[in-house]
C-alpha cells in the first residue's frame, strides 16, 4: 500500500496512558512492518474523539462512544491487546478499507 501521506493513528484508552501506550507502540510496529507511514499518537477517552485521525484504536468499551462521537473514519475495537495478530488484522483492514474510499 503506498499512501502520499502517513496515516494517522489514535491509541486510546480511559486515561490514555497504560493500555493507550502499549497499543501506540504495537500499531507502530505492526505498520513499520508493512511497510505503512504513520503518526500514532495516544489519548485519552475523552481527548480521543476529538482528535483528527484516521483511525483510533481502543477497546471494545470505548470503540462505540468514538463511533457516535468521533472525528475518525475508522476505530478499530481490540478485544485482546496482546493479541498482536488481532490487532495486525483489524488495522491492516481498516487501512485498506481507508485506501478504497475516496477523501
């Protein structure tokens, strides 16, 4: 996937500290991986929606609010954050969803 911009990742959770810092630099991983430019930033629950980003990704508690109530064009819910494959497959198809909408 070859992108003119990097994408634009929220890693939220409640306080956007613990769990939001551990999903940042998963998705950081998983991306330089594949080979995808990136910022990933974390946030809190309530800083998170208001955020521009393409995609946000948080937990299954919190990925409905950031529906309802966010700027994001994706949120991706991770029900295991240890799960890296989970999260490998849920990003890498929000990315691609992203890359065959138009702007």
């Amino acid at each position: 996937m070859s992108r003119k911009q990097p994408i634009r990742v929220v890693a939220a959770c409640g306080l956007g500290t613990g769990t939001a810092l551990y999903l940042k630099m998963t998705v950081e991983e998983i991306l330089k991986k594949a080979g995808i430019p990136a910022v990933v930033e974390t946030a809190d629950a309530t800083l998170a929606p208001a955020m521009n980003a393409d995609i946000i990704v948080t937990g299954p508690d919190l990925a409905e609010m950031f529906r309802q109530r966010g700027r994001a064009r994706e949120i991706v819910a991770v029900t295991n954050y240890g799960n890296r494959a989970e999260i490998r497959e849920k990003l890498l198809a929000a990315i691609q969803r992203l890359e065959g909408s138009t702007p």
